[in-house]
C-alpha cells in the first residue's frame, strides 16, 4: 500500500461569477495535483494569476466550487475550521514585522518540533535586506523541510539573487498563469517555459551573474 | 495599481515624484516596468525620490543613493558607486 500523500489537490475548480442573473466568469482557477512527500516547492506567476486562491482553498479558508483537497488524507473542508490550521497553515505578507531585531513573529518563536501543521504556505515573504533576515527565513524553510513537513514558497522574484534563492531552496515548481498551474520537476525545466521567461523578463540570463 | 497611482500621481505636473516602494507585491516583469517608468520621469525633468527593499533594482535607475538604518542615513554617494562596490553593498545592504 502506498503512503498517504501530504497534499492533493484532486480537480479543484474555483469559479468567480459576476452578476445575478447573467452570470459571468470573471475567474476560473483549475487546479489538480499531489505532492507526496515532504519539499520545499516554488510557487510563482504574475499578480492576479491565482496563487493566494490556491493557498486559500488549501487551508481551507476559500470553498472550492468543486472538487476537493486533502492534506494529510484528509479533504480540509470536512476538518472544523479551527482544526485547519493543525493541517496546513497559510503566512500572509504581513506577518513580516518591521522591528525585526527586536521582536519576531510568534510563529517563529514556538518550537516547530511539534507534529503539525504539515503543510506550510509562505504568501510572498518580502526577502528584506534587514540583517540576516533572508538567512533567517531561508534557515526556518530548511528546518520545516527536515521535520518532514511541507513548504510550499510564493515569492516575486525581483532580483537576480532572489532567483538564485528560489533556484537553490526550491526541489520542485509551479508556475500559475491565468488560473491554470504548470508543475515544473526542477527550475531548468521551469525556465524552459515560455511564460515563465515572459513573467521573468530581464532577470532570465542575469541569475548567472 | 501601482501603475494607476503613479498616472495619478502625474497628473498635476509635479517637480517631484516620492514613491514608496513601489515595486511591493508585484510580478518581475511588471516591476521592470515600473523602474523603465522611473527612468522615463527623470528624462523628462522629474526629480524621483524612491524608497525600495530591492536595492539592485533601484540602484541601476537611480543617480544618488542615501542608505537609511534606524532612522539615520549611514551612507549617501552615487548610485553606480554603491552598485558596483560589491564588498559596501554587502556591508550596507546585505546582498
């Protein structure tokens, strides 16, 4: 028998509609994956592509117009919603503090030594260049990785060192456009793709120098 | 949106343009954009005071540099001076 996977997205379809009585899809997400085993994954795309959707409908905070996710074997919608957060957890931007040297985020105080949550996704921490904070962040993902969890890493890459971050940190990718995903098994492949040089811009060729 | 603000922000023909990190929360391409913008105020007389985390970024399009820490400004000089002296960039900015 095969182990439980940590994450599956299993046909995940999320529809925004406008108007009541001539509905109109202003937004489809199309979503239908599985992570096995514990990783540090790549999330990136342009703004407005889905990708905090997909965070949401993971954790459980955003319902899906159909199908279903399950974090640990277990479809996240049926969990009560304050149990969510033993199964996946959802940092958004803000969690970063401005006074860094003088206080962290409680999150990063507890220790993580516990056995949940499992699934960790990270909404566009801001790579600051405050003192050993990037360090910091990249030293938390790797120790979340080692106790077997899940990362699961959104960021813009904004410049060429960024890239190299992504490129050294992240074991797979999934690059969103428009609502639909693309899974990329390392960042070669990813680059190889089309849209994600287009969403990249100048930064593609400068990650070498 | 950040577009949008600065149109907005253009619209009463002003001397000088201050923008807050402008390029928070946005995709690669479109922050390139956002510097190519940068560049285009100072080419048409438009002085650009610019707040940013992404210090290369901001360095390539800027003429000054003035490094801030807790509230005082440790370091000002050009800005190809800051950019091109890697050991005072990691010093300043750590990158």
């Amino acid at each position: 028998m095969t182990e439980t996977p940590l994450l599956h997205v299993d046909q995940v379809h999320k529809t925004y509609t406008q108007g009541v009585l001539n509905k109109r899809v202003t937004f489809d997400l199309q979503a239908d994956f599985t992570i096995e085993k514990p990783g540090i994954v790549g999330v990136m795309g342009p703004n407005g592509s889905g990708k905090t959707t997909l965070f949401e409908l993971i954790t459980g905070s955003n319902n899906p117009t159909s199908g279903q996710v399950r974090v640990c074997g277990q479809d996240i919608h049926q969990v009560r919603s304050d149990q969510r957060d033993r199964l996946a957890i959802h940092y958004h931007q803000s969690y970063q503090v401005r006074h860094f040297r003088k206080r962290r985020p409680n999150f990063m105080l507890q220790p993580s030594s516990t056995d949940y949550p499992k699934v960790h996704l990270f909404d566009e921490p801001q790579f600051n260049t405050q003192d050993g904070y990037i360090g910091f962040m990249l030293d938390f993902f790797r120790r979340l990785r080692e106790e077997s969890r899940l990362v699961v890493l959104c960021v813009h890459p904004n410049e060429p060192f960024h890239l190299r971050i992504m490129q050294e940190i992240c074991e797979s990718f999934i690059f969103v456009q428009k609502g639909r995903l693309t899974q990329a098994p390392d960042f070669n492949t990813l680059l190889q793709n089309p849209d994600v040089t287009a969403y990249l811009g100048e930064l593609v060729g400068s990650q070498a120098a | 949106m950040q577009m949008v603000s600065i149109s907005r922000a253009l619209l009463g023909s002003p001397g000088l343009v201050l923008m807050d990190e402008p390029s928070q929360g946005l995709a690669p391409k479109i922050v390139q954009d956002v510097m190519k913008t940068v560049s285009r105020l100072k080419s048409e007389g438009i002085a650009v005071l610019l707040v940013e985390q992404n210090a290369q970024s901001a360095l390539a399009v800027s003429d000054r540099a003035y490094v801030m820490d807790h509230g005082k400004v440790v370091h000002q000089g050009p800005a190809a001076e800051l950019l091109e002296d890697a050991p005072m960039r990691e010093r300043l900015l750590g990158v």
